[in-house]
C-alpha cells in the first residue's frame, strides 16, 4: 500500500484536504465515465499545479506509426494511442479581478471531494481565500449522463464569504490538447470549423491520420440564488481550436452564485452530422434540466446497483473496493454498443493504448455474464466474430499462416492488431485461447448454444487451424511443441512450450472437434454452410488431433509440478519473500533481462489453466503447483492476485486469500503498484468481483447448474451478491452463521452448495450452514 | 546474385549506360570517402528521378528518443542517427534556359561511372540532349582528398556538341537537408549563419539536441579550355540554410567550358572556430589546386595499396570484389583519429545508427593490424579503453550490475549504449567476449605485451567480473548456466546457454585470471596500481574461476556437436537446401516470430567459437559442427559467409570456400541480399581480406610465429597478399604450383608452412610446393 488518503466509506470515494501531490492521483481515482466518454477528475478552473489532462472518447484512437528498433517483419502499421479529446469542461473564474487556481491562491481550507457511486456524480468543494483577500466558497458538482450519453453537466456554485464579488465565468471549450502519451509535443486533433451562437458553442475537430470527427459543444447558463439570470456573453474569445465565453456577474457576500454548463461530444461514428447531432444534444439537455438530469443519473445508477452491487458488512474497506470496482467497470462499459470494448484504463488514462486486450474474455466476461443480460456477453463475443476476417488476415498477411487460420490482436481498436513488441504481438498467443474459452464459458454459464452455430464456431476453427499451424514436431522429444512464446507471465519472453499455451492450444483444438461434432448433429444446416464457407475437411481435423493428441508439457516429476516453460528450474529459484524488498515492484527497479532471467512471475500463468480448467486437475495438484508458483510471483499486473485469491479460497487458505482480495480491490484505492496517477487498472476490477463470487462463494457452473461453496473471511460479518443465472436473479447471502439463497420469480433454481443439492425459493432464505 | 550491371575490371567499378532503376544502388557502390567523411554518389546537377541522398561526417549524429512499445529498464536514453550532412556537392546547371535533369531530358547516351580505386576518385560522363535541342556531353571527377580530410573537389566539365551554349552553373550549399532514417519529416540541422565572399560561401550550422557545429563550405572558379575565366557569381541566392551562387558563360559548340568546385566541412569535434577553419581550408585547396591535390591524392591511395592490395589472377570479379572491399574499409577508417570507429555502412547509407559495433573487434582489427602500422590496431583498443568507465556506468545504472562490472554497448558513437531494443542491448552480451578476444588477438598478432599492463588489464577485469556476475548457478543442471541471452545469431533472442556465449565468457574469465597472474610477475609496479584501482582481491577471483570451472555447455552426445542453445533441437529441422527459395532472404519474408522459431541461422554462432578458438577443438569436431550448422545457414548476415569460407577451407571444401569467398567479396557489388541500394556493408569487408588470408591462406599465429597452409581456388591463376608481420612486410605468393614467401628488409623471417619450418628471405622467392 502507498496511500491511505481515501476515507472509508460505504458508498463513496472520499478525499479531504487539499494537497498538491496528490492531485495527479486523485484525477485517476475520482474519474467518471457513461460507457461512451469519460474523464480525468480535473479541475475545471484553471490549475497550474501538477495535472495530468485527460478527456477521452470510446472508439477514438491515434495510429501512431513510430518505428522500433531495426526491423522485425510483420509488425502492425500502428500503435493505436488513445487520445486526450477536446476540454469541454474548462471554467476559469476571475474574481475580483484574479484567477482563481488553487496553486497559486493565498489559502485553501474545507478541499473535499467525493465521488458519490451510489448516484454517479462527483462533486468537489472547497474555501479559497484569493490573494486579493476575497474569501469564496466553492461547490461543484459533475457527471456524465447515463441516459444522455453524449452529454455531461457541471453546476459550479460561488458564494462569496467577506465582500462583495465581481465574478467572471469563462467557460470554455478546447481543442488545442496534447497527449501525456506522445513522442514529442504533437498534436493529435485537427480544427475544423467553429460556431458559437447565443450561450452556445461548438468546435468541430478531427483526428489526424484516422479522420474522426467530433463536435464538442457547450452551453451555458448563470444563476443567482437558484434563478437562471438569462445573460449572454459579455465577451468572446474565439480561436481555431478554442472558443471562451465570459459572463460577469456581481454576487453580494453569502449569496449563491452558479454557472451551469452543458457539455460533451457528438462523434462522426455515430452521426454523419455532428454538429447538427451536437444541437441536439444541448437540446434534449436543457430540455430536461439539470435537475431531471440529476435525478435521472441517480435512478440509472440504482439501477445498475440493483443487479450488480455486493455489500459486505463489518469491513467498510472491502466494501468501498468492490465497489469502486463495480463503479468503475460500468462507468467504462455498458454493452450498448457492440462496437466498443473495455480499454485497460478504461476512461481513466492513456497508458497501454488501443481498447481489446484478452483481458475481456478472460477476466470481464464473467462479471457482465453475471450482472447484466445475457445480450451485454454475448454482444462482446460477437466484437470478436466480427473482427474474424481481420484475425485471419492478420495471422496470414503479418504472420504467414495460412488456410484460414486466425489469430487475434493482443490489442486492437477495430480488429487490426496495434501494439508493435514482437515479445507480445507475435508472441503472446494465448489469447488467442482465452477467446475460445470464452465461448465455452458464455455457453456453459447462460445455456444459450444458439451462438456457437451462428458464430461461435467459425471463430474456433480459425483458431484450431493456428495451433495447428503454430506447433512443430520434436523429433527430439516425438512431441509437438510450441517454441517462441510469451505466456500470460510477460515476464518471460519467447520460451518454448509454456505449459498454459500448449494447454489451452490442445484444449481449443479438442473443444472446437467437440462443437462440430455436436453442431453437425444438432444444427445440420449451420454445420453445411460453415463446413463449405470455411471449407474444412475431416482430413484437416484428424491433423488437428494429431497436434493435440501428442502435445508436449514440461513438468517436474521431483516437485509434482508442471513447468512453466523448458528450462525454468536453471533459474536462480529464490523466492519472492527472500527478495530484497528495495527490489520492488521488479519493473521498475530492474532491468529488462534481469526480470526476464529471473524466476519471478508478474500474474498467472500456470496458474492460469488451472484457473480455467480447474475440473481438470486434482485438488492436490493445485496445491502442489499453487505453492510452488506463489513463492515466485510478485502481482505486478493487476491481473494477478484475484486468481490467486480465488484459489487460495479453494484450497481453504482464507487468510491469504482475504490478502490478496483486499490488494486486488483497493489495487488503486491504496496505490500498491505506485501508478496510480497514470490511471486506474479496469479490467482487472472484474477479477475482483470473481474473486468474491467464485473465491469466496466458490460459485461454479457444472453441468447447467450453479454450484457454491460459500467461505467468509473471518474479518467480515457477511456479504452478499447476486447473480443473473439464466434470466434467474439469484441473491446469495453469506454471513458467518450461514448462507441463503433467493431468486426472484416464481420458479425456483436448483443449486448445488458444498456438493449438497438445494432449491433456492423466492422471499425464502434457505440458510445452509456453512460447514 | 541480384544485379550483374558492374563491368568485371581489376581496378575500378564501372557502370555503363544509364537505367534510373539503378541510380540508387549504384549511389551505394561508387560511394568515396577519407576517413572523415564521405558520400553516396549522388549527382551533383538536379534529378527528380528516385534517389537516396547522402553526405556523412565521421562523428556527427542525432539522438533519437523514439519510444519503444511499454516500457523496458534500462534502455538507452536514444538511439544514435547517422546525420545526413549538408549538401555540399551541388551544382544546378541552367543550358540555353533548361535545366539539365537526366531524368527529364530527352536522351542520354554513353552514361558511365567509374570508381577509380587505384587512384581514389569517381568519374561520370555522358551525353545528353535536352528538350531544347541542345546537345551537351559532360565529365565530372570528384574526390574526397586522403591529405587534405575536410576538403572535396569537383570537376564539372560540360562541352556543347551542335551549337553554342548559354550555361549557367548555379552550385550550392545547403543545410536544409532530410533523412531517410526518419519518423516523419524531421528537420536535424538548425542553420547558424552563413557567409559569401567572392566565390566563397560558408553556411554554419547545428545538429539538434547534440550539437556539433558543421561549416559546409564551397569555392568555385569557372574555366574555359583550360583558364581560369576568374569570374563572379552574376547572382546570388541566400536563404538562411542554402547558399546559391549562379554562373553565365557562353560556350561556343565544342569549347570545353568548366566549373572547379572545392567543397567540403570543418567540424566543432575539431575547431573552436569553424568558419576560421573553413576558411583556412579552402586556402589550403586553393594553394595546392586541383591538379596538385589530384596527383596527392593518387600518391595517397598508392601508398595505402602498397600495403594491402591482394591480387588474384585469372578471375576478374574476384579480383574486383577483393579491391572494392579492401578500398571501402580503407575510404571508411585510415586510423587517424582515434575517436573514430568503423560504423556498419561506414559513408554510404544510414542503416543501423551508431558507429561502433562488436564488428570491429571480430572482424575489422585483424585487417587493420596486418595492412597497417600497429598503432592503428592499438587506438582501436584504445577506443574501449577510453569508454570503459562509461561500459562500467552502463552495467551499473542500466543493468543492475555491481563491483565495477563493465557491459560494453552494442552500439555506440561515445561510449554510450545508442541502440533500444532489449533483446538486443540487454542480451546481445557476448560482445563483450569479442572485445577481450581483440585484446589477446592484438597481443598474438603483434607480439605488443604493453598494452595489457598499461591499459588491456582493466578492461578484461571488468568484462570477467560481467560474466561472474551474469551467470547463475542452476541446481537442475549442478552448473553455472546463462540465461536470456542473443547470441552472434541475431535470428535467436532470449535464449539460454547460447554455447558461444557461454564458451568465451568461460574463456575471458580464465584469460583475464593467466593475465592478471603474468601482469603480478612481469610489471608488479601495474599490477598494484591497477589492483589498488579496481579493488581487486584473490577471493573474487577465486569466485570467478568457480564459474568458468564450473560452466554448462548445451551438446549432443548423439549428434556430436555442440549445440546452440538450449532446446535447439525441438526445432523443425528442414536443412536450407530444402527451404523453398522464394521464402528468402527469411528476414525479409517471414515474420519475426517464425523466424526465431525455425532452426536457421543469421550468421556464424557455435562456428563463431570455432573460428575465434580454432586450436580449442579437433578438426573432427570443426567437421561435425560445420557440416552441421552450415546446413542451416542462411548468411543473411554480411558477417556470415566469412567464417564459414575460413572454416569450409581448413576443411579442404574449397569449392564451398569458394563461393563463400565470392558471395562476401561481391555481397555488395552482385547484391546478394537485395539491398544495397541502402549502402554498403563496410565491417563485413574486412571479413573477406580474412577469408583470403587466412581462408586461402591458411594464416595462423601460434607460439609468436606465421603459420599458413596455402591453398588455391581452381578458379584462380594465382593471389598474393602482404602482411605487415611485427614490422617485417611478408608477401605470400600463392599460385597453382607454389607460394612464395618474400620479406623486405634484411632480416628473414621464419614461418612455418604446411607445418614445416621455413625462413622467408628479401628478394628471394622460398617456392613451397602445395601439397
């Protein structure tokens, strides 16, 4: 842990007291999104302080075309750069004749902030004492409308505390912004046009290289003690790239004076005009109100919470992480639009770029599986079907492949592959495995087969032809192999045979034969038109076998162990608690060779096929491979310690699972990587929510029906958390004394809970005693 | 073999006849240079057709801060750019009002280049007729003076051939000169100031970030059948980084009308004062004059053959390609300047950056230390000695080592690490090897002791202490193992127990231990200084001999050889022969990670311990390994086909030597590797003088003495070559019935020849049967 600043608190991110250091942190922490847009939590008064200045839009990105190293061949075209949109939320305030900054002003008491997740707004507050010597109080409250999801609105409230002021708002709109992520000082965003009529104005910009166009826009009203005092502009800045309105007012001392302003972005993704579009929205906007507005984002938000909230009782800690967590992930993405997809950061930073990782089949799925209808999953599989076209012309025009075989992007905006490391583009294809697994897990959670004939399967043979392409045989070892990868671990580069790629690569292969069989029987005339589309042979498929049937895994017959990869026992093996602790986090203390020869692992990896096929290891296996693989990992991706958690859980080590559950969901929270000023880590936030629901409530699916093997924490009373199971809402109650189990509607759900079969009832708490 | 438009000739490089497609490599092959500086042969009037324009100066480059993919400790801070320099060869010519332009004029006949190797300078003619009618036929000299390094000179001789001429000569100077090794568009000169007095011009100008201040000068004088016309420029065009003077002559049909231009740079690594210098220079040419400084010039070229001309009979392009590579090495690094190095492209493109690589050790110093006096080999060594603080500095703050360890870069121009990629930088580690081996080589070769005691001891302490520290103690395999390493084979990355890695980390250290002992008993006033300096104790030593007693080499018993790497036979093991060759060159069609997966090999790896060890191994075992690795050699290296001719003659292959030996004396002049037009393969060069001398030759040292074991292509009537032998000059005379051994001066010299002694005598031929 790094920070404790954040004051627990059931329903919200708290900060109090104002301190420079921690602004770029707090910026992170109290971000807000709607799925469609989001930003950084900066001020909207001008702040010359320390600040990192991020707005971003879904779906909008900067192909960055900077070369690496000498040459490697198939490299994609780009890195895909996320990119910082135009300010809308900017208001300098001049009073009495002086900017209000917050580094510059003579004092600052009463600094809080909170973000409310409850409700879904942020609001700000402090008293500023200028250098001037007027004393104001300041309020201000934002959020992204949920319903309105082009729109957001600020109300900034003044009272003028020892004297009379003369108050000038200058909101304003910008497009002249740069990128924290940039080579040098370039530009990312083209002005168009500009237009600004009445309280009104616009900003058309667009992309350079991948065109987007985006209208930014705001509107602006100002009011004295609650009436909208209908004033224009007494003055206006217009630039290219920027246009500033002024409003003066003067407030007697202890009145409320406030400037409501209406913003947001309308994008040519969605509109052919977005400045019409943009017209629009300040439309329907103001139609509503900012009052309707406000009530409108609260009710939106409950809700969310209805079908995703888990409470925990007795540890406010814990429950104001998963919380965070669950904020944060719908902030980033709600499933209303397939084209859009859960970026690392999500709305919250640039690091990483591009939106896709595997992190979506492998970590997120489940949570929106869970907490939303069945539509949201199976829409983000269907992201993936989509871009099958790309994955295959990526696997053959990048790499070499042929006949159709598939392999997807580590990252990507729109299918093409846009991260440019070898060691991880070319390299790291095992996720190409997660999205397969992803498949099976959709099916086996919501019973709904029908999208493995429509689309599923397509994805899985290109994805079967790639592992058969992939691995060679040893005559050396008279097995396949798979040499020159980088497994889930990114601590190892280019190693032969990591055990969870020759995993899930023999499990792909045996999984898609499974579905072809079972398509060519049920859904004869799908199997036909997939069969002659993608013209697949059982010849072909015997060659699959072949592969799978003879894959090669490293293990220690000494230690019981798989290996992660040949030759990891030459390491150094010393393990993470013998480790200097001035040596950490590794990736930032070390260099690059020194991470890659050691025996140190950043997430799961191993551990990872475990995680996904848990039913096919024994619970002594785990163990053995869970100790060993423990010792040396360091948890320095955030996708790291849920699964851990989660299987520490199964093997009943609960303090240590409760440990790694609180570093998991207070991963930003508390700052353990010490990056938290670069953003907070989105997808891993849906680890933690598995990490309660299937660590802690051991919530399995076998055999179409939910299984349970409820444990607490001892530091807790109880927690709670609901389950959407086949269009069922399941709330599963865990306290120390015991577990109920509710569903809502009148039929009731067949569970099976520490191996025990049980129905749960509506309005009945079918208590289970925990052990 | 990709082009075969050279005309076969012994001393110069010819091209006859005009064909745009080849303006760009033949800029490559007649490239000239001094040492200092150097440029592509680019046309001094204006071309519109495609063409890579380049002028270099020894020294100068940009630091380019491009960012790599995430993030990875202890890069470099840049990545070194050879600087295109400012244009000082150009000359605008206006003909009747139309400017002269071979890629738009009507027609051109009798086109020819020749690069003069024996006397040092490029000559071009050609007749062409202009869409105007006019017909003009035009000679242009230019060389880049050996006696006077900051200076070039031009002839630019134009006679009209149907009617009289209106001409106009417009030469320049200019800074505002692009890269082709660039992001974007960058700009990386910034213009100072410029000056023009007379029919002098100066533009003074700043690299960015670096800055180093270059003075490009000009002087011309305009003559007619052979007089100085002593004429002003009618015009003149000043821009701040361009300098244009214009020329109107009238020259009656069939006068020869000519522009003299001295040209050339004077640079801040060695003035205070550039323009003061620049100035001083052009006097300098001036009081000499062009005639004058010619004749130096062939004087200067005839010395510099004098030492290391081979010659071969009976094969024209042998003899031409072994000229060309012994002209390049020599037009690249004469050893004057010992901040200098021998940069990969020396003056003839910008691939790579950077300057200095292992290169020069492995492969360069043995040329230099036999065709030149012995203190150029020695400043070579220096060169290390000078930056090993700065190799200390690199282990230490980007690679985390301790105790004065020292990790000299893979690319430097200072001594800094100027390359970014880790797989590279980090782990290319064997390179350090190779400069410990330059140190004994020296030693061997020259019989020159002093340096180990006065500078060479230091450098090998810290180099062993790398290696003690780098490797680790594996428990599986009871031995000291290396981990995450490339090694000479950059078709491998991160891999463990490179065998030639670990073999000249084992042999540096033992080396470093028997020099250490020596330097204690022969020079103990060194050996306390340089104890004392470096806090060195027998126990560290002691620590180090455990590792190199103890260290693992990867073999197999069952194929006999050593093997690669690790893991190495999981490969698919397709021979080359096999391979289908439209898949080559592999670099340039497969993607990155299919190539580090498959088994083939850039360049001499496991046979690259074989060539610097040879006495280390039976040639049963050179024959195992050879047939073995050379099976799957794809020599995509330029650094490859040397070696493995070495090799191939010590096995009597000779017809495989052979081609070996054509492919690297004509790598560049056939374009072997469809590339030249990005410029020349300077280091590689020096590896074709070694596959004659000590290929053909049979030249060793052992115990203080020459050893050869000649032998002759049956292609070849006869070859001979000079060595300078501990300052006796031996010429070795091979032909198909004998060699000849002959020295200068009155002391014999004793060899031994095919195992036989014998003594080579002044003026005397010592015959020696072949076999």
């Amino acid at each position: 842990m790094n920070q404790d600043y954040i004051k627990p608190d059931n329903w919200s991110i708290i900060e109090e007291g104002f301190d420079a250091e921690r602004v770029k942190s707090s910026q992170s922490l109290f971000s807000i999104g709607n799925g469609a847009m989001g930003q950084r939590a900066n001020f909207e008064e001008k702040y010359t302080g320390e600040s990192f200045q991020g707005s971003y839009i879904a779906g909008i990105y900067y192909p960055d075309k900077t070369k690496v190293g000498w040459w490697k061949n198939g490299y994609p075209e780009y890195f895909a750069k996320v990119l910082n949109a135009p300010n809308w939320i900017g208001i300098d305030i001049e009073i009495n004749g002086e900017n209000l900054d917050l580094n510059t002003c003579a004092s600052i008491k009463n600094f809080r902030r909170e973000l409310n997740m409850k409700e879904g707004w942020y609001h700000r507050s402090f008293d500023a004492t200028l250098k001037n010597g007027t004393e104001i109080s300041v309020k201000v409250r934002r959020f992204l409308s949920i319903d309105l999801d082009e729109v957001g609105m600020i109300n900034y409230e003044i009272t003028p505390l020892n004297k009379d002021a003369k108050i000038i708002y200058k909101p304003y709109i910008d497009a002249g912004v740069t990128n924290e992520d940039a080579n040098w000082d370039e530009k990312f965003w083209e002005p168009l046009k500009v237009k600004k009529t009445g309280n009104e104005a616009f900003i058309t910009a667009q992309t350079f290289k991948t065109h987007f166009e985006v209208t930014t826009f705001m509107q602006n009203s100002i009011w004295q003690n609650g009436e909208n005092l209908s004033i224009s502009p007494s003055a206006i800045d217009s630039l290219p790239d920027k246009i500033k309105f002024s409003y003066d007012v003067i407030v007697a001392q202890g009145q409320k004076s406030s400037i409501q302003k209406i913003g947001g972005y309308t994008v040519s993704l969605n509109h052919k005009n977005t400045l019409v579009a943009a017209e629009k929205a300040i439309q329907s906007a103001l139609t509503k109100g900012y009052e309707q507005l406000l009530n409108d984002q609260i009710e939106a938000w409950a809700k969310i919470w209805e079908m995703s909230d888990i409470t925990i009782e007795g540890d406010v800690k814990a429950q104001q992480g998963i919380r965070f967590n669950i904020f944060q992930l719908n902030q980033t993405y709600l499933g209303k639009d397939n084209r859009l997809n859960i970026g690392p950061k999500g709305f919250t930073g640039e690091k990483y770029g591009g939106s896709t990782y595997w992190d979506t089949e492998a970590y997120c799925i489940p949570f929106y599986m869970a907490t939303k209808d069945q539509e949201v999953a199976r829409n983000l599989l269907a992201y993936r079907y989509n871009h099958l076209e790309k994955a295959i012309e990526n696997a053959e025009k990048n790499l070499g492949f042929k006949n159709g075989a598939a392999l997807y992007p580590m990252v990507t905006m729109n299918g093409e592959e846009c991260h440019n490391e070898w060691e991880i583009t070319h390299e790291e294809i095992h996720r190409n495995g997660a999205i397969a697994f992803a498949i099976y897990n959709y099916h086996r959670f919501t019973g709904d087969y029908s999208y493995i004939p429509e689309k599923g399967l397509e994805v899985l043979i290109a994805i079967s032809r790639f592992w058969h392409q992939r691995a060679n045989y040893s005559n050396d070892k008279n097995q396949f192999v798979i040499l020159g990868v980088t497994g889930p671990n990114e601590y190892e580069n280019n190693v032969n045979n990591n055990f969870h790629t020759n995993y899930i690569a023999q499990w792909c292969i045996n999984y898609t034969q499974e579905q072809i069989k079972k398509v060519a029987l049920e859904f004869p005339l799908d199997h036909k038109r997939i069969v002659e589309k993608v013209q697949l042979s059982d010849a072909e498929i015997q060659q699959w076998k072949k592969v799978a049937d003879n894959m090669y895994f490293p293990k220690s017959e000494e230690l019981g162990i798989y290996l992660q990869q040949d030759g990891f026992l030459d390491k150094d093996l010393v393990p993470v608690k013998d480790l200097d602790p001035s040596q950490r986090p590794i990736n930032q203390k070390w260099s690059w060779d020194r991470v890659l020869r050691s025996p140190y692992i950043k997430q799961a990896d191993v551990l990872q096929s475990f995680y996904f096929f848990e039913e096919h290891f024994s619970k002594e296996e785990l163990k053995r491979n869970f100790e060993y693989y423990e010792s040396f990992t360091v948890h320095e991706s955030s996708l790291s310690p849920c699964v851990h958690s989660i299987q520490a859980a199964a093997l009943d080590k609960m303090d240590m699972a409760y440990a790694f559950y609180l570093r998991t969901s207070r991963l930003d929270l508390d700052d353990y990587n010490k990056e938290v000023k670069e953003g907070c880590h989105i997808t891993s936030m849906a680890g933690t929510w598995m990490s309660i629901v299937e660590g802690f409530g051991g919530m399995r699916i076998r055999n179409d029906t939910l299984h349970f093997s409820p444990k607490i924490p001892k530091e807790w009373k109880a927690y709670s958390f609901k389950i959407n199971f086949r269009n069922q809402i399941l709330k599963v109650a865990v306290s120390q004394d015991g577990t109920s189990f509710t569903v809502n509607g009148d039929t009731d759900l067949a569970l099976v809970v520490n191996g025990k079969r049980i129905q749960a009832r509506k309005l009945e708490n079918s208590i289970i005693n925990n052990l």
